[in-house]
C-alpha cells in the first residue's frame, strides 16, 4: 500500500472538486445566508493566504470564540489544511478560564464572533501571547471595539488570492485542532486531535451513524464542543449540505423552522437541548420533522420521558451516543443490532437509552477495583476504559492530568457502567457522583432517569451529601413543570415503585427554581453541592438518620 497520509486536505479538496454546487447556510436573526462548497472553498483558500500573511504558519495555534456559522466552518478547514492548529475556545467558560486556555495554548490569533467581543475585551489585557484579534460578522462595518489591532473578517480575507496550495507533506501525526475539556475541578484540561485521528473519526461516523452525500446535517452541537462532535469534518468529506444555526440554535422555533425549510435529516445534541425542544412542543409549537432520519443525544443520560415523549408524540428520531472530549467523541452508539429489532417496544427503547455498543476502530474494557473485566451480565459495575486511533493518549502540557487518566495505555474516562451479553453498554454513574452509603453505591443516574418520568418533573439531579452514620447519602434536587406541583412525600413514594432497593431512595428532596449546568449544558453536580455546604440549598434536618441501608 502506498505510504499516503491521512489530511484533512484530502476532504476539503474532495468537497470542492466533487460538490460545488451543495450548499451550506448560516442561520442568522432574520436572515439565512447561503453560499456553495465551491464559494466555500474559495472563502477558505483566501483565510489560508491571509494567515500565511500574518506569519502564521505549521504549529502555530490560533483560537475560535465563535458560534456555529459558516466563517466559523472556514477555520475548520482554513487553520488546520495549512498546518496551523485551531484552538476552538468555549465562551461559556468563566473568564479566569478563558484567560487560562487562551495563554495556556499560546494563541496567536482571536478570532471573535461580534456577539463576544465584549468577552474579548474584558479579558484582552491578560493575554499574553495574542497579537490581533479577527472579528466575524455579518454587519459590512467593524463594530466599535478596544480590542486592538482588530480586523474585518470578511475584509482581512477579501484582498487575498482564492487559491492557496494546501501542503501535502504534513505529518498525519501533526495536531490540526485542540480543545480543552470544561473543568470541572482545577483549570481546564487540552486535548489535541491530530489529522488522522480526525479522518478515522470521521469515516467511523459515517460508518457508524450512516451519514450520506444526501443528508442534510444540523450543527447543533457547539463548534468548540469536541470539534461539534466530529460532524463538520464529516459533512465536508462527504459533501452534505450543513446548516449552522449560531444563537438561534437555542430558539426552539426558529431551530424546527430551520428543520422544516432546510429539509434536515441529520443532527445530534445533549439532552438539555432536546429538553428545551420537548417543553416547546408540550406548549404546542409548531413543528414538521419529516425530513429527519437520525438524531443523536450524546453528553449525558437521556432520560426516558424525553426520548420516547420526543418518539412517539412527535416522531422525532432520538436515540443516544456516548463519547466524550477525549474520545473525538464517538465511541458508542444506541443503535439495535438487526436481529433485535423485533423486540417488544420497551426492551427497543431500553436498548436505545443506552449508551450503546463500541464503534469500529476501538477497543474497549469495564474494569472493577482491582482492574478485572466485569461480567457481561448487564449487572456488575466498572469503569469504562478505551483505547483507539481517535482516543487522547495524553492531555496537552499537562503530564499530572496526563498520569492520572492515561496511566497505563487506556483512557480511563470516570463513567461507571455495566455491559450485557450483546455488548451494549449502560452507564451508571460517573465515578465521582456515585453516592457511597452505608459501603454500598447508589447510582445517582438511576434516581434522575426515575424521577424524571414524574409528570410534574421538568429537571432532576441526585447528589450525594455528608452523613455523620451512612457516610452519604442521596439528595434530589428537582425543578417541577410551570404550574406543575408535588410534595417530596409524594415523589420518594413514586420512586419507591422504580428503585431496585428502598435504601436508595433520597431521605430529602428539595425543588429548586433551576439547576446550575456546566458550559456543555450538564447538570452541574459540583455546584450543587456547593450550594448545599454553604447554605443556598437547605436540607432538611435529621435527613438520612432513618435510612436503612445495607
């Protein structure tokens, strides 16, 4: 075989000869720009002739505080096809954060959305190794800024040559993007995805979630959350049209508006997403979902309510897939293996809220305490452990982060889960919320998934709290529907006919306005119990003091 590397090259090239005519759009406020792969290419060619002119060249990094647009989509390619490394950054970060990745990573460049140049420049004056900043609009003017120097996106690239001669010796082993994890102790931790662990992503999505030429992709993910889930690099390759929604991503009538016009077919999302689309549609949005074939929820637990509400009410094609920053992300996915298609609905459904079965490509094992394989029982606990093309083997600049998740070849990712004997994998807690009471562990997922199907549960999360006798022990913290109401009374009782043990049932329940989540839309169990040791949330006294467990 010929000695040919992997380059994400290879698919813009691809794209831009094979595809000229498929199209791509930006959804903005009021207005949805449309433009092809062959006006795409061209756009992307001028930026990589713009950056060479700014001194940027193999190696250097530059960053990304951008929304899902189609500029956003020409660094994509633009940054890494040169051999420059794109820094994708979270702006949901807080700003000391933000501060940490940018300088952390050595970025050269920012690259700022119009929406968060107020962002940029509270933080300007901490960042050491920024030496312009580049803001994407849509507005023909530049926006009045302190940043400095600042230049016009479209016209820092509009003097430049609409060709550029995209390097074919670049290492495959090179990094082309990195992305720091959102921490959730400590600062945040880089992972860098290098060439070929893209492209072998990418085929493995395609592989793995069916993706075609026809499809038409919905960037719901954010772009600076593990590349969007990979879809980008995939959608090019293959030539689909992509539609990328910006800040109406999280407008739930403009977003199945877009779904509707655009003819989707394609899109994948966590579930706090997917939550915000079902509660709109419980109000009687309007919607048409019959373009849609596949949709992913992925980043954390669907619950049951929500993927057979958002099936069978409104034929909205929802199963989930695992992964995680570390991972590309796509190491799983819920799909049914032909011959269990057939089984009753519940045993379907129970299959889909999984985390699924290990994608081509990886390895993977679910070790117990002492490091042993568990049973593939479906019952016995462990740690997920994976390795793969895909899958980090070290975190950037960081070899205490590094020794502690890769010590011995594997990524240990922290989630807990069993395995059945058709391979499919159910998560059961991550390793730092299982609650430990009495010796025994409680997962705090189950309690969620169980409460969550209370119909007058909007949001539930289950942390574990200090326990003077049981060590912990479990505490709900629930958000009830508008006008919905119920008592803890109530609720303990309902989850008494779903949990496989009374002793797992919370002592207290406490109902909150809201629940802190993360800047990837997680609920954020570090702040809650935050909350509860400082006082904001009160748990009521004696709480646990009756609990029996075993």
């Amino acid at each position: 075989m010929m000695n040919y590397p992997l380059l994400l090259r290879t698919f813009l090239l691809r794209a831009a000869r094979y595809f000229p005519r498929k199209e791509i759009c930006s959804v903005f406020p009021g207005e949805t720009f449309r433009y092809t792969y062959a006006d795409y290419f061209r756009r992307t060619c001028r930026l990589a002739n713009a950056l060479t002119a700014a001194g940027i060249g193999r190696g250097d990094r530059v960053a990304s505080l951008c929304l899902n647009t189609h500029r956003h989509l020409e660094l994509y390619f633009g940054v890494p096809c040169l051999g420059a490394v794109l820094h994708t950054v979270n702006f949901r970060l807080p700003l000391h954060h933000l501060v940490h990745v940018i300088n952390h990573a050595e970025d050269r460049i920012l690259f700022v959305d119009e929406e968060f140049v107020f962002i940029a420049e509270m933080i300007k004056d901490q960042l050491r190794t920024v030496e312009r900043y580049v803001i994407l609009t849509q507005n023909p003017r530049l926006p009045e800024t302190t940043l400095s120097p600042v230049h016009h996106y479209d016209d820092w690239i509009a003097s430049h040559p609409d060709g550029f001669e995209f390097p074919e010796d670049l290492d495959e082993w090179a990094p082309a993007l990195l992305c720091y994890t959102s921490a959730t102790t400590g600062d945040p931790k880089g992972v860098v995805y290098t060439h070929r662990g893209i492209v072998l992503h990418s085929f493995a999505v395609g592989i793995t979630l069916g993706v075609r030429e026809e499809d038409c992709v919905l960037h719901v993910v954010p772009m600076f959350h593990a590349n969007a889930w990979g879809a980008p690099f995939g959608a090019v390759a293959l030539g689909c049209k992509q539609v990328l929604p910006g800040r109406e991503v999280i407008n739930m009538e403009a977003l199945c508006r877009t779904i509707a016009q655009e003819r989707v077919t394609f899109t994948a999302g966590v579930p706090t997403i997917w939550m915000m689309l079902y509660d709109y549609l419980e109000k009687g949005g309007w919607h048409d979902f019959s373009s849609l074939k596949s949709v992913y929820s992925g980043g954390a637990p669907c619950p049951s309510y929500l993927m057979e509400g958002l099936n069978e009410k409104y034929a909205f094609p929802i199963c989930n897939a695992y992964g995680m920053t570390e991972t590309s992300p796509l190491a799983l996915a819920a799909i049914p293996k032909s011959y269990l298609k057939d089984r009753p609905k519940e045993e379907l459904y129970e299959l889909k809220r999984s985390a699924g079965l290990l994608v081509p490509g990886l390895e993977m094992k679910i070790v117990d305490a002492s490091g042993r394989e568990v049973a593939a029982d479906g019952s016995q606990w462990g740690e997920i452990l994976l390795r793969g093309p895909w899958v980090a083997g070290e975190y950037y600049r960081d070899p205490e982060a590094s020794a502690a998740f890769f010590p011995d070849g594997w990524l240990h990712t922290g989630d807990v889960a069993t395995i059945d004997g058709e391979g499919y994998v159910r998560l059961v807690d991550r390793t730092k919320d299982l609650v430990k009471s009495g010796g025994e562990w409680i997962s705090s997922v189950d309690l969620e998934n169980a409460l969550m199907l209370h119909p007058a549960v909007a949001e539930a999360a289950v942390i574990g709290i200090p326990h003077p006798k049981w060590q912990e022990r479990p505490l709900g913290c629930v958000v009830l529907k508008p006008c919905a109401r119920a008592t803890q009374e109530e609720l303990r009782a309902f989850l008494g006919e779903r949990v496989k043990a009374r002793w797992w049932i919370p002592d207290a329940i406490v109902f909150l306005d809201q629940i802190p989540k993360t800047s990837v839309g997680k609920f954020s169990k570090k702040d809650l119990r935050a909350m509860v040791a400082d006082g904001r949330i009160k748990v009521p006294r004696g709480a646990g003091d009756d609990a029996p467990p075993r």
